[in-house]
C-alpha cells in the first residue's frame, strides 16, 4: 500500500512540476518576445528610410597573396 502511494504521489509531483515549468517557459518567452520587439522599434513615421553606414578603414592588405596567371594544358 505504501509503495502504490509513493508512486502516485512521485507522479502527481513530476506532472505539476511539468505543468509548472510550462507556464513560466510560455511566460518568459512572451516577455522575451516583448522585449526584443520593443528594442527594434523606434520612433519613425511610417515609410520614413534611414540608413546607417558603417565606417570600415580598413585597406586590402597586398601582402595576403600574389595573383598567378595559368595556362590550360590540353
């Protein structure tokens, strides 16, 4: 009798754990969804183009490698 108990109890205790765990994954999710969206929008009118360069001084480096002609061999 006492093992039938246990094991009901194990059981009931693991599917309100789950239960549990599910609520606060939907719940973080949707704040993490919120959040995330927030940080994207900003504060334009409708249709209004921005664009952003990004300033990258760096130079092809020449002494990467050397360009070789070749010849086909038929």
């Amino acid at each position: 009798m006492f093992l039938i108990k246990f094991i009901l109890i194990t059981f009931l205790v693991i599917y309100v754990i789950g239960f549990l765990f599910k609520l606060w994954l939907k719940y973080f999710l949707k704040k993490t969804v919120k959040n995330m969206t927030n940080q994207n929008q900003t504060n334009k009118k409708e249709g209004e183009v921005t664009v952003e360069y990004k300033n990258d001084n760096k130079k092809f480096n020449s002494d990467i490698g050397e360009y070789v002609d070749y010849e086909e061999i038929k």
